[in-house]
C-alpha cells in the first residue's frame, strides 16, 4: 500500500512538475464493482497520445488543481474532525482518467485524485491518497482506516444504509466499437438486438444489459450474446479481432480511449448509469461521521470559484458534470 501527502497550497512548497504524454487506458468494469487490471504503459502508447493532442501531467509530482480554504465548510466539521490534520482518502489506482498509477508505478493520480485535492483544501487539509482494491473501500471506510473514498461510487439507496454521499459528478456510460464499426449509434434497446456486448459480471451497466436484451426478446428482437473478460486487454483484443461487436462500461474511460486512439476505437452512445433513472457518483463516508456536509460545501466551493470545472477538463469529463454538489443525493433503488 502507498500513501502519497499532498499539501494545501500556500501551506508548504508544490512541486513543479514536466507535462508528460498520457498512456492508452485501461477499460474501468463499472461504478458498482471493479477490476483491477494492470495499466498499460510504454513509448507506442505515448506515441498515440501524441497523435490525439493530449498532454496532461502524469509525473509523481503532480501540479494539480487547487482551491482555497473554505470556512463555510470547516465550520461544520465536528470538533474532533476540524482539530484533524490530514483528509485521508481511498482511491483505486487502476485506470485513467479516474485513478491510475503515475510514471513512478506507485503514485495515484487521475481525476479522483485531483477532487480529493480540492475537497482537502477546502477543508484546510493536507491530503493523505491510500491505494485500495476498489472492493476493499466499505471496510475501509467503515474501520475509520480513511475518511472517505473517492472512486466512482455510485449512489444507491442500500449503500445510504451504511454511508453518507456528497455528490460530484454524473454516472455517465458508453458503448465502446472499433473504429469504422458499422454501428453507428446505441440509443436504445432495439439498437443492441443482435449484437455480442462486453460487459463487468455484477456491475450497473450488466443491469442495464440484460434488462435491454430481455425487452428486446420480448418484441421478438434477437437476444444479445453478453460476453465477460478477466480484463481490458482480453475486452479490446476481442474488440479488435471482431470477437465482440461493442463493449459496455463507464464513459469516463471508454472516451478517453476513444480520445487517444481515434483510429482505433470510437463511442457510440451514452446513457446515464442509474437507467431509467439517474444516478451520480460521490465521495463516501461513513454514515453519520459528520464529514458528509462538510465535504458537499467544500465541493460547492470548487464549483463556484472553477476549480472543480478545472479538474473536470484536465481529465476530459467536462460532459459528466453536475450542476451543484448535494448530500445524499437519490440514489439507485434497492434490487429485490
């Protein structure tokens, strides 16, 4: 296990860190469970992020978005929590843009790691980043051994049981094909009829496969062959050889990839993970803890000074935005 400190600006020097190409990505297995797959890296890769236009710093030292204290936020933390010196937070370093090791394979950094930045700030903290198996973060959480993940955790009403959510960002999927598929678009059901889909055993988008193909077949549409992969590098290699028709998972990374290898993959359509209702991705904490309001001023501190749109466009998720951060958002109904 890792643990990176980083600093609230003007508390202690930041590092000044070199622009670095970003590295092909590997493909994230869902909001609602994950797979720990290694990520890819090498000159060819940054020769493809190259040919795609993307800089961003993926050096250890990372110069990342900041955002000033907020008192607004620091006043409604619990005594012992304001008396706190350090924001400690789990992340799953497994997959850009969210979370992925730096140059150094050992840092985490990503879009994650840059909110829990500014959450830290906001609440005068330095920040304490703990690498974690994303299936590790309940107990995490739970054991106070962090205060809070930050791993794109979606909202559902059964995890509200046990956790408090301070919303920031939308639960965005994609439909993933290789470049000059002739699918051209997945807006709804009857476009997937026929198809094989890649998608994560046990995950949200697996629901909203199933659920699709079990409509279609009731119209008497072909069923869907569903697919599962150990890993990304088996899902594009089936992508790639025909193997599979599309592959299903969180948007974040499927257009990243399609941003860095253009001439290989492209997203076809989106929907919002939470099908047919709406479901946003927040930071976690333990019910009742006291950090939930607090960390929903700090995010609605960043929202109104910029920072938070900063991050979102360092990353590429300008379209998963959400308009204002909220505690406790709706979340995904419980399954019978």
């Amino acid at each position: 296990m890792r643990t990176t400190r980083t600093r609230p600006p003007g508390s202690r020097r930041r590092p000044h860190a070199a622009l670095a190409l970003v590295p092909v990505l590997a493909l994230l297995a869902a909001c609602g469970g994950a797979s720990d797959a290694a990520e890819p890296g090498g000159s060819e890769l940054q020769d493809a992020a190259e040919a795609a236009g993307l800089e961003v710093n993926t050096s250890p030292d990372q110069d990342r978005v900041h955002t000033a204290e907020n008192p607004d936020a620091i006043a409604l933390l619990p005594p012992e929590l304001a008396e706190q010196d350090t924001f400690t937070v789990a992340v799953s370093a497994y997959v850009a843009p969210l979370a992925f090791l730096a140059d150094d394979d050992q840092t985490p950094i990503g879009h994650e790691t840059d909110i829990a930045q500014l959450v830290a700030d906001a609440l005068g903290k330095d920040l304490d980043l703990q690498v974690k198996a994303w299936a590790d973060w309940p107990l995490a959480v739970q054991s106070g051994d962090v205060d809070a993940t930050i791993s794109n955790v979606t909202v559902t009403e059964e995890r509200k049981e046990l956790f408090d959510f301070s919303s920031y960002r939308n639960d965005e999927l994609g439909w993933l094909v290789e470049a000059g598929s002739d699918i051209t678009a997945i807006d709804e059901p009857a476009d997937i009829a026929g198809l094989t889909v890649a998608v994560g055993s046990g995950t949200n988008q697996e629901k909203i496969l199933l659920a699709w193909d079990e409509e279609n077949q009731a119209a008497g549409l072909d069923p869907v062959q569903v697919e599962y992969f150990e890993n990304d590098g088996d899902t594009i290699l089936a992508l790639q050889s025909g193997r599979i028709d599309a592959s299903f998972g969180p948007n974040a990374t499927a257009a990243y990839k399609a941003k860095v290898s253009p001439q290989d993959f492209t997203v076809v359509g989106t929907l919002n993970g939470g099908w047919p209702d709406t479901a946003q991705i927040a930071v976690t904490t333990l019910k009742g803890s006291g950090w939930a309001d607090a960390v929903t001023a700090a995010l609605q501190g960043a929202f109104d000074d910029g920072s938070y749109q900063q991050v979102l466009e360092r990353w590429g998720l300008e379209d998963e935005a959400i308009d204002a951060p909220e505690t406790n958002p709706p979340g995904l109904p419980k399954t019978s």
